[in-house]
C-alpha cells in the first residue's frame, strides 16, 4: 500500500488506527513520513499520560504506554543474542538491529538489540526518537522493580525522564557503602517503594535518598530509614513495627510550623506491631476539637471546572485542575473513606483539606464529616 497516493483524510484515519509500536516503525521511512505522523496524531499524542520504561534486574527495558486491560508496548530493548535480526534502522545516527516480536495480548512489536559496551548509546538513541516523535511534553518514566532479592540497578542519563525503585534490604543489610554511592551518582527519584528490616550502618542525613519527591516504605522500625527526622520529599507512606511516637509528635509540630519539612504536602504512617496512644498524640500536637454535640460548621468549597487525573497509585490519585483561578495547580486525593463530624457543601472554599475525597462533575453535592487543616492549626474531630 502507497500511504502518499490516499487523501489526507483517510491518511490520518489509517494512521489512527494504527498500534503506537507500528507508528514508532513508520517514522524511520522518511522525515516527511515522520512529519505526517505527528501532524496527523497531534491530538492523539497529547492523550498519552506517559511513557514508562520499565525494567526488573535484567535491566533489559520493555517501553509502554499505561492503558486498561493491556498495556500498549511500543519496543523492548534487550541484551544481543544469536538470533536473526531482521532488519536494521538509523536511530538517531546509531545503526541498531531490530526484529519483530508477537505476544498473545499484543500485535508486533519491535525489540531492539544491544551489546554490552554499547547499552546506554543505544537507549539514549531510542529515547531521543522518542522525544522526536512524541515530544518532551510527554512523560516519561524509568521504573526498576525486582522483588526477589536486593541489588543496585543502573540508572541511566536520558533527558525529561523521572526515576522509579523498588529495593528489598535483607536483614542485616551490610551494603549502605554502595547504596550510598548508587543514590549520590542518580538524579533524585520520583518514587521509591523501600521493605526493610535492620541495617549495619543507617542512611546518611545528608543523603540523597531523602530528597525522594515519594516515598513507601515498610520497615520494622521508624529509624530505619529515619524519615521523620530527614525526609525532604513531598509525600511519605510509612508503615512500621514500632515507632518512638515522641518522634513522631516531634515531626508534626515541626511540620506545622514550618520550621521543617516544608516541602511535604503527605503523611500517611500506620503503626502495626502495638497499640497507638491517640490522646498522646492528641496532646502533644494540640489541635482544635469540635465538639460533637454542637451545630458543626459549614464551609464550603471551591466550584471548578474540573481535575484530570495525572497518576492513579494505590492510595493517592494526583490530579491537575482544570479551569478556574488554580489552573495547573496539583492536587492529591487520597483514597480514603472519611468519618468525620461536619458536612461542607462544594462551593467557595479556601482551607487546604488534609484529607481529602474523589469529586464528580457534579455540582452541589455535599461531603459529610471531613478533617480540615489551615496553614498554621490543625482541626481534630472525634
């Protein structure tokens, strides 16, 4: 088929229904071909959330774009072997040999080859078509998950890209040394998803591993890493055995001052292994309480045109507004079931909420028992 001798209309429907990875092979035919690519898919592009690379310890990355049921794959970079490759691309001035590949949920798709010595030029390579094609609007995402055992990935150089770890540390982890010089040689990660036990040697206060914009951690104690001493990222998930809950109390009066932590927009910590004393925490942070038993405030909250939703994890959905006088602005949404002691009507609102709710497109609704904090106090209802 002769894509040039069809109207333009029905080019940009053929080039529509087209799968990513059949339209990231289409680009190499010419640089005219590539333009109509763009030109033609303009606003199917600006639908792509992102682009993630992901990798586990073979570090041989499978790149995708998330969607439901199936990720759409668009090319997997892997490690050469004896196998007929069928044809070769100039990728950015570097030949690299490519071959189709089938999976039974996925049409084909191309895996590029590399040899060790030439791993990183040759990613660099497919990640600068990537920003060529796509744009550097797009997001993109390294992410590293292995769960089996603890080891230190490489983290490579590529523009506009965002950094995702998973790492297990096994009990009497004796490895700080390298993990140390793995966190100050990498950008700042976006997230990181952390299992520890105990550790020989404690994280340096004035590691890079703090910086995390954020962070999940499970650990058997909060010292380990001691993130409510050091952490200077934007949101925590901490789950431990045991906590001092004077450190903790410590924390959110720092918190509230902004004397430290300024940065940090969400705390969430669960304490599994003993009992919570809630009215010395209660005492020690000092919120206002409303009582029960009297007429409950209203407030109320702003109307806007809506949110779109920018990343969905497993406790927090992180919106962007649309519309209004917080256009761009982000927004978390925690995903938990609210039990609290006054109802707010969704109009005029400027208390920023520590917990929130999902909001609809629907107007006027109202939310029924909900925790509010302003910029200096906290709010504590029972």
């Amino acid at each position: 088929m002769i894509l040039s001798k069809y109207p333009y209309l029905v080019q940009q429907e053929i080039l529509h229904n087209m799968e990513y990875s059949d339209l990231f092979l289409l680009s190499f035919v010419s640089k005219r071909m590539k333009k109509l690519i763009q030109s033609s898919q303009m606003n199917r592009f600006k639908c792509i959330g992102s682009i993630v690379y992901q990798n586990d310890r073979t570090e041989q990355p499978c790149v995708h774009i998330p969607d439901k049921p199936f990720n759409k794959t668009i090319i997997k970079i892997v490690k050469h072997k004896k196998a007929k490759y069928n044809f070769q691309l100039n990728v950015c001035g570097r030949i690299i040999g490519f071959r189709l590949f089938t999976e039974n949920r996925n049409g084909p798709y191309p895996v590029a080859s590399f040899h060790p010595a030439e791993k990183q030029c040759v990613i660099n390579s497919i990640h600068n078509h990537f920003l060529n094609l796509f744009g550097s609007s797009v997001e993109y995402h390294w992410r590293v998950q292995d769960f089996s055992n603890y080891y230190i990935p490489t983290i490579p150089k590529l523009q506009n890209v965002s950094f995702s770890l998973s790492l297990y540390l096994i009990r009497d982890f004796a490895h700080m040394r390298n993990l140390e010089n793995f966190f100050s040689s990498s950008p700042v990660l976006k997230s990181l998803k952390l299992w520890t036990t105990k550790s020989l040697d404690p994280f340096n206060p004035e590691s890079k591993f703090y910086q995390t914009e954020s962070i999940e951690v499970q650990q058997l104690r909060h010292t380990f890493p001691d993130l409510l001493k050091y952490f200077q990222g934007k949101q925590a998930f901490i789950s431990c055995g045991r906590c001092k809950i004077l450190d903790l109390i410590e924390f959110v009066n720092k918190w509230k001052s902004g004397e430290g932590f300024r940065k940090l927009e969400y705390l969430e910590m669960k304490i599994v292994c003993h009992d919570v004393p809630e009215n010395l925490i209660l005492n020690g942070i000092g919120p206002k309480y409303i009582d029960a038993t009297k007429q409950p405030p209203r407030h109320q909250v702003p109307k806007v045109n809506g949110f779109a939703v920018v990343q969905v994890r497993g406790r927090v959905i992180q919106c962007r507004f649309v519309g209004g006088a917080r256009q761009g602005q982000m927004v978390l949404i925690p995903r938990i079931k609210l039990n609290y002691d006054f109802i707010m009507s969704r109009l005029q609102f400027s208390i920023r909420l520590s917990f929130a709710m999902t909001v609809n497109k629907s107007q006027g609704q109202t939310f029924e028992k909900i925790e509010t904090i302003d910029d200096c106090e906290a709010l504590w209802t029972k």
